[in-house]
C-alpha cells in the first residue's frame, strides 16, 4: 500500500474510532482496527504529524496527545455530546469537536483568569449565544512553535 | 487560546502573567473556525487549511492583519 493511501487510512481509523468511543486510540488499537501491522501504523502517525494532523506523545510514538480538535489526555476543555464525553485541545478545538461530529454539544468551561464556570453550547448547528470571548495569545504564524502550548 | 467571562478577565490574566494583550473573538466567530477546521475532519477530504487559505478564512469572519497571517514575520515570541 502506498504510504499516502496507508496515511489515510490510519488518519480514518484514528479519527472513526476516536468518534465512537470518546477515546483517542493508541498505535494497537487501530492497528487492531484496519489489520495491519503496529510498526507501520506508527510510521504513519510520524507522517501525520510532520502534515500537521497529529501529535504523537513525544516520549511515546504508539500514543497520540493531539488528534485536533480531539486531545489524547483529559483536558480543561470537555465536550459532552453523543452520550460521551470527549477531550479537546483548546476552546476552538471544543467547538470544533462539535463542528467535527456534527452533533449538539455541551462545553463545561471556566474562565481562563478567575475559573468561573463558563458553560457553552451547540444546539442545532449554532453556538448558543453568549458573551464570552476567546483570546488568542500566540499569532497565526507561531501557533506550530509550541501548539500544546497554542 | 482561552476562554473568558468578559474583556475585563482577559485585561486580568494578561496582567497577572506579563502576556500582551492580543485580539480577542467572540463565540460566533469561534464557532466558524470551527466549523472550516473540523466540519470535514471525520472524511477522506479532510486537511488542514494551508496558509493563503486561512488568511481567506480569517478574512471572511472580520480577523484581518498581521496577527492572523500564518506567513506574517512581524511577531517575536
């Protein structure tokens, strides 16, 4: 198989599975998934990650931290939605998991500087309005430098 | 990026960590980000945007200058 046809395939598998647990998978699982082999799986996310599609867990290539908008780990930004809760990255990646599984969602957030419970939502293709703001830190040309931090 | 209450928080936290205040969105356009990142990420076509791309996303919910051109050298970190 063709890398780039075996790229999409994982990138898939990763993102299918990712949807219909809640969980971003490890290298096994989706190897387990589409039946090929472990090594070439983790070939492929090493491959995601230099187009910008993946984060492998830096000491860890068979984990994925960042499988945007999904984060492999619980963060400060859950989504409920579907039944389940899933992680995201960032507050754009908590709608963007919405936006991602086409579904209405609820964001349990907080304020960045106070921790006030913010809670925001997406009910038929719409945010439900609010006056909240995001603020973005870092420009659009160094969002790559440190995109955990990002 | 982070959420907040209301400007003020984000004067605040800015403060409190000597980070310079940078543009701030509200929730509808946070939503169309969204919404050009990830509506197709579940699908074979899904990519992420290039870079004249996003300045043309950017462009189309009112985010325009320097900070959100992703080839812009005008900012040291």
């Amino acid at each position: 198989m063709a890398s780039e046809d075996l790229d999409t395939k994982v990138k898939l598998a990763v993102y299918r599975i990712t949807a219909d647990t809640g969980k971003v998978p490890t290298s096994s699982d989706v190897a387990g998934k589409i039946e090929i082999d472990e090594d070439d799986v983790r070939a492929a996310f090493g491959r995601l990650h230099a187009k910008r599609l993946l984060v492998p867990e830096p000491n860890d290539p068979s984990r994925i931290r960042m499988a945007p908008p999904f984060s492999g780990i619980p963060s400060a930004f859950p989504v409920e939605a579907q039944g389940k809760r899933y992680y995201a990255n960032c507050v754009w990646d908590a709608f963007g998991v919405a936006a991602a599984l086409h579904a209405d969602a609820v964001i349990p957030a907080s304020d960045g500087f106070s921790g006030e419970p913010l809670t925001l939502e997406v009910r038929n293709g719409q945010p439900v309005s609010q006056p909240y703001v995001a603020h973005f830190a870092v420009p659009a040309a160094h969002w790559w430098d440190d995109i955990v931090f990002t | 990026m982070l959420l907040f209450r209301s400007e003020e928080t984000v004067n605040r936290w800015c403060e409190a960590h000597q980070i310079p205040r940078r543009p701030l969105i509200d929730l509808n356009q946070l939503w169309q980000l969204a919404v050009h990142w990830y509506a197709n990420r579940l699908t074979v076509e899904s990519r992420r945007p290039g870079p004249d791309e996003m300045v043309s996303i950017f462009d189309s919910i009112g985010l325009t200058g320097p900070f959100w051109d992703p080839k812009s050298d005008q900012w040291k970190l």
